[in-house]
C-alpha cells in the first residue's frame, strides 16, 4: 500500500506543481531578476506581415481594415494575405485591394497553415515578419510595440498578448479568459527571461533568417517555430503592449475541437524538441518541463491520482481525497449539463473547462499515437 501513497501523493504534486507551483516560484524568482529595460530608438524596421487565411470571407474585410489603420508608415509594411485554398469569397474581397499596399497569394491547393507559411515567408520582401490570423485583430499600435525588440541583436522572436472575447457574452469567452490571463501571467514571467515557450498563433515576429521551416505534417507551428528559435540560443520575449483580440468560440464545445487538434500538436512537437529537454539548456529546460511536458501529461496523472486513490480506501485520509475527487468530477458534469441549458455558474463551469481541456489533451495523444489529426484545419465557429 505505500507504494500507491508514493504514486498517489507523486500525481498529486505533480498537477499542483505544473498548475500552481511552478507560477509561485517564478512569481519568487521575479523578485530577485533585476530586469535591464530597454533603450529603444525611434527607428522603425521594414516588415512584411503575413496573415494565413481559408474561408475568411466572414472576417476578412474587418482584418483588412484592421491592417490598414495600424499605425506604421505604409512605405515600410507589406502586408500579405496567403489563402490556402479557400473556395468562398476570401480571395475575391482581398482582391479588392491589392492596389493598396495588400498582396494575395492565392494557393489553389490547401496543405495547412505550416505549409502556406513554409512558402510565404520566403516571398516576404522584409528581413522582419509578423504572422498574424484573419480572426485576429491589432491594436494600432501594436506592430511598433513588437518589432522595437529587435534593435537587441539576441532577441529573435516577440510574442504580443492576445485577449480572448466574445461578442455575443457567451460564458466559453469568459471561461477562455480566465484561463487566459492565466497562462498571460506565466508568458510575461518566462518571457521577462527571454524564455518564452511559443506563441501566440494570430500576433508575433521574428527575425526571417531565424524562421524554421517545419515538416508537412506539423499541427502547432506558432509553438514550435518559437522553440526552435529559443533553441539556437536567440531570446524568445513577450510584450504586453503589442496587443490583440480574438472573438472566443461561442461554446465549450468547439474550444474542445480545437484543443483535441492542439493536443495532438502537442505530443508531436514533444518529440521535434527533444534537445530542449536537456538540463543544459538551463532555465529554457526548467520551463518547458515544468509549463508544457507536466501540463501535456497531466490526464495521466489525474488518472493515476484517481487509480492510485482507489487502492488506498481503506484508510480514512485517502476516503476523503477520493471523495474530493468524485465532487470535483460531479461538479465537472454539472458544469457541462449547464452549458448545455444555457445557465451558468462560474464554480460549475470552471471545473468542466479544466476537465474538458484535459480530456481533449488526452483525446490528442490518442490521434498522435494513430496519426489521425490533420494538419488542416478548420474554422472555430465565433
């Protein structure tokens, strides 16, 4: 039986740690790092913006308009919309404005965003890129926020903060919110180290000469390109002020979707970064074990935890965390069953969105393992 308190109390700790622990100690570390601030110039490099498209014909005339009022000399900013593929009104509203600063590369055949990105960033006519989504709007001032880092010679990718929200109020925007100015906290406190893990997919940027091409098959591009630039040693920074938002999904439901796809991206990038596990590589090491491998196996230790709780019901200690387990659980189905009728309690909710999200990670690692998960995607209903 002590060998199934080891385990139990092992999984246990190992959740806390990847979820809360690891934040405290950086939360700790960040009061004894005395971070240099930058001297900035006023200069303002040339930078081509690429953003990846397929059936945007809802939200493209807004990202155009949006590019277009960014506040950034237009003589020093290509902005490029890569279709891949789309067959609705995309790429004739793009059209409409090609005479103004916006250029299209219409691909006929669709192979994913990793593939459209793999041909576009060599056709960029800039050494700076930004690499944005459709459904992603800047704030203006954005893209002069992300590109002043570059002026440090070590600094190779700038990761902005996107802001999940919802236009009709649906509680998913609001639940993706919380979550999300959680992991915000962990990305500005690994990225105050130039240690940032990713990115966010709709706005960062990074050196050209530094871009990773990946292979065909590649899900989660916006974590590895990031990663494999933070990997030849160039810091990998976040910048609060480089701002955007996204329009959350208007269910738990399609976020699941996403995250299954994520998930799967996930354990595929584990084995593509294999050398970032190396405790040589310092803090980067300490961060991705902590923040993402931990976080990525966290369904197996949840299970674990409950398995390992079931041998232990005889002693009177594990009857009440196997208790605490089953409510969480209860109050996990009680979250979804109100979902699904529309009425809404953030205790209930929250506790079917972290089951949910480790459900679809557990669900990812199923199609990884069977090489099921496409690289294409498909549009988040928002």
């Amino acid at each position: 039986m002590i060998s199934f308190q080891i385990l139990f109390c092992l999984f246990v700790f190992l959740i806390l740690y990847s979820y809360l622990f690891y934040l405290i100690m950086l939360m700790i570390l960040s009061k004894f790092w005395k971070k240099t601030k930058p001297d900035f110039t006023d200069a303002l490099p040339a930078v081509s913006m690429i953003i990846s498209a397929y059936n945007e014909e809802k939200v493209i005339q807004a990202k155009i308009d949006n590019c277009l009022a960014l506040d950034y000399p237009s003589d020093r900013l290509e902005i490029i919309f890569a279709s891949d593929g789309s067959d609705d009104q995309t790429n004739g509203i793009v059209r409409k404005f090609c005479g103004r600063g916006i250029v299209l590369y219409d691909y006929k055949q669709r192979r994913g965003k990793v593939n459209v990105l793999n041909e576009t960033v060599g056709r960029a006519r800039h050494d700076i890129i930004i690499l944005s989504d459709a459904n992603t709007m800047f704030e203006p001032a954005a893209i002069k926020n992300l590109v002043r880092h570059f002026q440090d010679p070590n600094v190779g990718c700038v990761c902005g903060a996107l802001e999940f929200k919802s236009a009709d109020k649906s509680k998913t925007g609001e639940l993706e919110g919380v979550y999300w100015r959680y992991e915000t906290l962990l990305k500005n406190l690994e990225g105050s180290r130039g240690c940032l893990l990713g990115a966010n997919g709709g706005i960062y940027a990074l050196r050209k000469e530094l871009f990773f091409r990946c292979p065909a098959d590649t899900i989660v591009e916006d974590f590895i390109i990031p990663m494999k630039i933070l990997q030849q040693g160039y810091k990998v920074i976040f910048e609060t002020q480089a701002r955007a938002v996204e329009e959350a999904a208007q269910h738990i439901v399609q976020e699941k979707k996403r995250r299954i796809r994520i998930g799967a991206g996930d354990f595929q990038a584990l084995f593509m970064l294999l050398p970032m596990l190396s405790p040589l590589k310092g803090f980067s090491a300490l961060a991705f074990w902590s923040h993402k491998v931990l976080r990525w196996f966290a369904p197996f230790f949840l299970i674990g935890a409950f398995i390992a709780n079931l041998a232990l019901l005889a002693y009177p200690l594990f009857q009440f965390t196997f208790s605490v387990q089953i409510l969480f659980y209860v109050a996990a189905v009680i979250g979804q069953i109100l979902s699904w009728s529309g009425v809404h309690n953030k205790f209930f909710n929250l506790c079917y969105y972290f089951v949910s999200m480790n459900l679809a990670l557990l669900l990812g690692f199923f199609r990884f393992l069977a090489g099921t998960q496409r690289v294409t995607w498909e549009r988040t209903e928002r």
